[in-house]
C-alpha cells in the first residue's frame, strides 16, 4: 500500500512539473496556487463520480496550491479505503488562475463466486470459511497470496508437505455488477507425508524407544496406530522436544539439551527426525530452606513440598510443588497460601550453591498481607435471577481470600445446568494490596435451560407416541403474571417435568416438580411427583387392545435434599416417601395369579451421596459421585398376624386346559411354562385358591432394597478423561415365607432405557448384549456392574456438547444369595458417541460386542447397536 501511494505521489510530483495529456502539454507555475475550475473522474466501473469527488472533499472554486498537501491528503485518503488498486492525478489544462483536474482510478474487483477444486465438496466449504473467501471481498494480490498460503499450511498440519495451490481469477461476465471476478482454487494435496524414523544421538541414560515414548505427539510411522498420527505438526513437534528434556530433568539431569535437530525427506515420501541429545551428569537435592515465611512453619512447608535431602533432582516436580499450572486443585504451596487469603503472596525457588553433583535452594516467599473478598458481581445473566446464582457462590464479601472457594463456585455454577460450565469465567477485578481487598466478577452465559422430547416409535405391537416438557429455570411464583411468560417464567432455578406417552396398548402420564432451596434460605431441595399408567391387555383374536381387561398403576412420591455440612458440604442426605396403587380387572398374565384386585407399595427410600465430578455436569473431568440408598417398607407381616407359612404351605397348583384336563406349575415360579400334572389331590389348592394367597402377599408389598454406585473422573491427558463406575444392588425380604415380591426387580442387559413396565422394575445397563437379556425372565434379586470409560471431547460448545468414548463393562444378575457369584460375570467392550443439546437433551450410539453367551445359549452375544435418549451423563 505504501509503494503505491509513494508511486502515486511521485507521478504527481513529475506531472505537476511537465503533464502532458491528449497529445498536448499543459505548463503551470510550479508553488502557484490555483482555482479549482472542475474535477473529473475516470476508470470509474461501480462507483458514482459525484460521490468520488465529493469524498475528496475538493470543490469547485477551492484554492489549492500546485503542487502541494491538498492533492498529497487526498491520494493517501483513497489509498486508505483499500478499494483501488492505482490512483493517479492529472492537469487536464490551465486557464490564467483556473487549474481543470482529473482524476484517474482503478478499481479493485469484488469477489463473486468461490470455487474449489480437488477437494471434496465438506472440504471445500471449510477452506472457503476459514480462509475467508466471501463474496464482496475485494481481490488484491496481497489476499490471493494469504490465501494460498493458508491453505497450504492447513494441509502441512495434516501432513501433507507437498500440498500445491494454484489460484486463478477469471472476470465473471454473468453477474450484473460490474468489476466482479471469480475465483478458482485448485488444490492439490498430494500423498500426505509420515515419519519413518526418530533418531537419537549421544543419548546414553535413555534408549531410543523411551525418548520416542515422551513425545506425545509425534510419532513413528506404524501400521495399528490408531489415536496418533505419525505426522510433523511443527507446534507440537516443538512441543515433544521441551518433553524429552523435562523427561531428563525429571531423572535429575537438569543441563541435559538438544543440540540439533534434523528433518530430512526420504525419496519414499517419509520423513526422518534426527535429534542430537548431550545429556550431562545427574544431579540431587541438597539443603533446601525457606526465607521470608511467617505464616506457616518449616516443617509444614517441608511436609507440603515433599522434597528431601539427597533425593534425585528433578526440576518438573519442584515446579509442580511450587505452583502446578495443570491442576488449579493441587496440593502445592501457591495453593496453600492461596486458599487461606494470600492472594498477594509470591514463592521463588532459588538455585543457591551447585556443589559437584548436588544443588542447594532457597525458597523465597514473599506473604504479603491477607486479602479479603470486597465486591462480588456476576454478568451475562439474562433469565436466571440474580439470587439464584448468589445463593451457589461461595465467595462472600468480608470473607477471606481463598482460591479453592472461587474454583468451587465455578463448579456449583456450572453443576445448576443453567449455563455453559466452559464459558463461567472469574476475573480477579481492583486487587489492592494496601487495603487487603480484592473484587470478583463471575462472568457467564447462558444457555437453553428447558428441553422438549418428541419421538415416535415401533414397539409393543404398536406405535408409541412420546412428548415431554422438561423446564429446567422454571419459576412458579410468576406462574400467574403475563409478562413473565418469555415464553415461560424462568428464572428461579426450579424444574417441571411433564410427560405423556401412548400406544394402543397402553397410556402412562406423569408431572414432577423439584425445588432446590425450600424457604429460599437453606440448600434443602422439595422434590414431588405424580405418575398415572393404564395398561390395556393384548387380545390375540382381534389383535388388538381389550380395553375391558386393564391394568392401572397410579404412583405419588415426596421428597427432601439437604446439604450436609460434615464431613464436607458435597455430601446430601435426602429422603423420600412414595407411594403406588396397582389394580388389575380381569387382567391375567404370567405376572400375577390374580387377575382381579389390588396391591399397594408404600415405601421410605433414604440415601446418602456425595457428588464433587464437575465443574462440567455434561463432561466431568475430575472428581467423583457415589450413593448408597435404602428402600424399605413397613414389616406388615410382623404385626399383620397372618402366618404366611401356613398360608402357602402348598406348591403346586393347578389349571385346566382347554379340554379340561389338569395342568401342573409351580406356585413359587409363576410364569414359567406348564407341565402335564394329574387331577386334584387332597390337600392341594386350586388356581382359585392360590390367586387368593398371592392377592393376600401383594395387597401391601413388603420388600427392602439396597443399592451403591460409585464413580470416578480422571483426566488422563488434557481433556482425556477415564471413567471409572461400580453398582451393586439388592432386593431382600422380611418374612422368607412371605418372599421376594415380583416388583421392584432388576434387569441387567442393553442400553440401560427406561422401558415400559408395570412392576417397577430397573433396567440396568450393559453394553452388547439385548435388553434385559441378562436376568430371568422374571428379574433378579441381586446385581453387581463394573465398567470403564475412556472419553474424549470433539466439542463443548454452548449449542452442543459432543465427545466420543470406548468401553470395558461386566455384569451379572442373580436370583439369590446363594447363586451370588460377584465375578461370575458377563463382559463385554466397545465405542460410543454423545451428543447434548440444550433443546433435546442427551442423545448417542454404543456399538457393544458381548464377549459371553447370553444365559441359556453357548455362543458369545458378538455385536449390539444401542441407541442412547435422555440417559444420565
């Protein structure tokens, strides 16, 4: 830009000295000044000339000094609008004290149309976006050679060294603006280039494998890699250097360094990294003391450091013993003053003395004076009230600085669901060291906080329809005001679910409600829930549903959350009370001896949890959750004075078929397939009878179940996370005459989905194998699962949360605890995507391959595709 100014502004200079134009030469005084007489303008193809000559700001009449800054100001102000690609000046002729000026421009054409060739068409669109190529951009050398550039640099991160970019501009006659131009970009990438060979040299403490094995991103050429390419990313390739002198000063060889490094290019398109090492000799820890602490002792700065005399040096840990910038929770010594209000404080290892092989420090801390939380503020929030988020923050004005409280706000924040945890952002504003204070501002942004469950499906015989309305930020108090419905009241952090669902066969509807700081003042969540289902059997003759033999099922549930305080505020205790009614007319199935009346569950489900996974409630990365619960009923049979012993002292019972002969089941086993029996015996009881005893058991279901599921998030590299979870669950009874209720069971196998059911049952889930295939055919009474999960985020973005994973799962079910075999199990492994969107909640696929056979086959179960819906994270 500044050569064609320089350009223009000389070309003035001589023509203001000697111009000739239209084969006649013009002479004026040179340092004479001059009326404008008239302006022209000329190569003008898209731009009104009045309009140029107005933006010059050069009238006609105006005096000007010939040559002079009038005419310099106005070249440089054209130059500055980046739209000509040459500006030049012109005396068209003099008249006594009249000077008649033109102005000549070219324009730079405007991009019209973009097309890339060489690449498939989803590429292309990326290079076009990336690289910038919008229509209406102005096309300058200066941008085509960006662009080139750009994308042969794309392709050498991706490997590809030998990428060629040819550019090409053609005048797009077919557009009815003028001066526009296409763009046609051909790319090729050639064969993408791969290391052969890593090399070291002068390496003699480390082999050549364990050098390679420190650098995590570049790689060797390898037939089954798989999660890293054997390519030369120049960042990360900078980056695995540093690596392999962190991995000697790790060793205690702290003056080890690289001396040269060399790529050299193969004549098979591979590459060879030689890397020359001069490793030094190994150091240890000498004497190392503390200066300028006040607020804690030697000894528990010792104790904290955990670095002694003679130990191996090792510079990466007395970093990370310092300050570990990787983990914000680390147990180092910036944290320790941190969290206990020295925000101002400073800690500097110091090398003091390098005697022969061992090094002296001194670690200087600089404690400054305690600093206190003064102004705490919060932005972006626009629907969620302001006492909503204040309630969770843990930093309190008048209170001592503490880092840990400001990472735990973090968490809390992002665990609501009411903001997008990646975005929650606190800025340390005014600290003030003389004063001792300091402001923070929380800086958020929210995202959608309600989701909508629309599907259609085939099953049951039928087409089942499902809706469900899930707000998340509800607001009740503004249930009755019109202007808060945007387009419903948000903003106090409640949730209401509603859910309908229906098919031919069946019709189940439900509400829940859950506040989460009853009274407003304590963390103590009010959760209640209503549920009613008609079940209508299926009738074989019509195919269709009979809808005069129903099964209905209508259930309550009240419950309450508290935050405890001991042993630390991550644990709850909560309670419950439910209750569900069952009533069945002429509804006969291998699911009860009765086909006529009622039973009634009323149950105290109490847990204690403990949850710190965060601060992402969608992909925790550290952290852990684990409960254990307990779901009991009244022991009716205790004070009932029925003696269930001598109610169902028979076992057998008997049916006829349909030629009247007797079939014999077990009473104790219903459901499963009849045999051939003889008439009725003394003593025997009739189906009749024996729908009698079973309705006496069931009318009020006596039962306690236990359950613990433990997990655990580790971050193995970056935002690699391992997930590690165990479950185990148990159904009991009071009274072993009584028995184990057919309700409330497990079943293990498949995606783990809430399938419809009429017995309350609990689908558990294990990958690669089917739904519930796992258990009997009436469900089992104990359970145990152990799984591990390897995630990797693709994006965490507010409008999707996407990441991929692999699994290891085993599990079984078992009826009694004399079957229990807690390693007798069933495993399987695999992969999986998920995807969450705020709208629609959390969505994905498992690909699950069953390493062991189904109970009751001899082959392995081999390959299952499970389809995830509104599953927990």
């Amino acid at each position: 830009m500044q050569k064609k100014y320089l350009k223009s502004l000389l070309l003035v200079v001589l023509l203001f000295c000697s111009i000739t134009t239209h084969a006649q030469e013009t002479t004026f005084d040179k340092g004479k000044k001059y009326v404008i007489g008239g302006i022209k303008v000329t190569g003008l193809k898209s731009y009104n000339e009045q309009t140029v000559v107005t933006y010059t700001q050069l009238r006609e009449g105006q005096e000007i000094l010939i040559p002079g800054e009038e005419i310099s100001a106005v070249i440089k102000k054209l130059w500055g609008l980046e739209l000509f690609s040459d500006i030049n000046f012109y005396i068209a002729r003099v008249e006594g004290n009249t000077v008649f000026l033109e102005l000549d421009i070219q324009e730079l054409p405007t991009l019209s149309d973009v097309e890339v060739r060489g690449l498939k068409e989803s590429k292309a669109a990326t290079i076009i976006k990336e690289s910038k190529l919008k229509k209406g951009k102005k096309v300058t050398e200066s941008f085509l050679a960006d662009t080139k550039n750009f994308i042969q640099n794309k392709y050498k991160k991706l490997g590809y060294y030998s990428t060629k970019v040819d550019m090409t501009t053609v005048a797009d006659t077919t557009n009815n603006a003028k001066n526009s131009m296409k763009i046609i970009v051909n790319v090729d990438r050639g064969k993408k280039v791969k290391i052969k060979n890593i090399n070291f040299t002068g390496n003699e403490k480390f082999s050549d494998k364990k050098l390679r094995r420190a650098m995590s991103n570049t790689k060797e050429k390898f037939l089954f890699r798989v999660f890293k390419a054997s390519k030369l990313i120049p960042e990360d390739y900078k980056a695995d250097l540093a690596s392999i002198i962190e991995k000697y000063k790790e060793s205690g060889y702290r003056d080890a360094r690289i001396t040269k490094d060399t790529i050299t290019w193969n004549e098979d398109n591979t590459l060879n990294v030689d890397i020359a090492l001069e490793e030094g000799k190994k150091y240890y820890f000498g004497d190392i003391t503390f200066l300028g602490n006040a607020a804690y002792t030697d000894r528990d700065l010792n104790r904290l450091l955990g670095i002694n005399k003679g130990d191996t040096y090792n510079g990466v840990l007395l970093e990370k013993r310092i300050a570990d910038e990787t983990d914000p929770d680390a147990a180092d010594l910036t944290n320790l003053y941190q969290n206990n209000g020295y925000l101002f404080s400073n800690i500097n290892p110091v090398e003091v003395s390098a005697k022969n092989d061992t090094i002296d420090f001194e670690i200087r801390i600089i404690e400054g004076k305690p600093a206190y939380f003064n102004n705490i503020s919060v932005v972006g929030n626009e629907k969620t009230n302001d006492h909503v988020i204040y309630r969770e923050i843990r930093t309190k004005p008048g209170e001592l600085y503490s880092k840990d409280k400001i990472i735990r706000t973090i968490r809390e924040l992002g665990q609501l669901g009411f903001f997008d945890a990646e975005q929650i952002k606190p800025e340390i504003k005014n600290p003030d060291p003389n004063s001792g204070t300091v402001d923070v501002e929380y800086s958020l942004a929210e995202r959608g906080g309600s989701q909508i469950e629309l599907q259609g499906g085939y099953g049951g015989g039928g087409f089942i329809g499902t809706l469900g309305l899930s707000f998340n930020n509800f607001s009740i108090r503004n249930l009755f005001k019109g202007d808060a419905y945007k387009p419903l009241p948000t903003g106090d952090g409640q949730k209401l679910a509603l859910r309908a669902q229906a098919s031919r066969f069946f019709q189940t509807f439900s509400f829940s409600f859950t506040e989460p700081w009853l009274g407003g003042k304590k963390p103590v969540q009010f959760t209640t829930s209503l549920s009613h289902t008609v079940q209508f059997l299926f009738n074989p003759q019509t195919n269709n549903a009979d809808k005069d033999r129903r099964f209905l099922i209508t259930g309550l549930s009240v419950g309450l959350a508290k935050r405890l305080a001991e042993p630390d505020d991550y644990f709850v205790l909560s309670q419950a009370l439910s209750f569900q009614h069952y009533n069945l007319k002429n509804y006969n199935t291998g699911l009860f001896t009765f086909g006529n009346g009622f039973s009634n569950n009323f149950s105290y489900t109490v847990a204690l949890s403990r949850n710190s996974s965060g601060p992402n409630p969608i992909y925790p990365m550290s952290g852990s959750e684990f409960s254990i619960s307990a779901k009991i009923t009244p022991p009716y049979s205790l004070f009932n004075n029925v003696d269930y012993g001598e109610l169902g002292n028979q076992n057998d019972y008997q049916l006829r078929d349909a030629n009247g002969n007797f079939l014999n089941a077990n009473a104790n086993q219903p459901g499963q397939p009849a045999n051939l029996g003889p008439t009725l015996e003394p003593g025997e009881v009739s189906i009749t009878d024996q729908a009698k005893v079973d309705q006496e058991k069931f009318k009020w279901l006596e039962f306690y179940k236990v359950k613990f599921k433990g997990a655990w998030y580790q971050s193995i590299s970056g935002k690699l996370v391992l997930k590690t979870e165990a479950n185990f669950g148990f159904l009991g009874a009071y009274d072993n005459d009584r028995g184990i209720i057919p309700f409330e069971r497990f079943f293990v196998g498949g995606d783990g989905l809430g399938n419809y059911s009429l017995d309350g049952r609990e689908a558990i889930a294990l990958r690669g194998y089917p739904n519930q295939a796992l258990s009997d055919v009436d469900g089992g009474t104990i359970y145990n699962k152990f799984s591990l999960e390897l995630r990797y985020p693709i994006t965490l973005k507010q409008t999707a949360s996407i990441y991929v994973l692999s699994f290891l799962e085993a599990g079984g079910s078992f009826n009694s605890f004399k079957e229990y075999s807690p390693f007798d199990l069933n495993r399987s492994a695999g992969a999986g995507l998920r995807i969450f969107m705020p709208a629609f909640g959390l969505l994905g696929i498992d690909f699950g391959y069953g390493f062991d056979p189904i109970p009751g086959t001899t082959q392995r179960n081999g390959w299952e595709t499970h389809f995830i819906i509104g599953q927990q994270f």
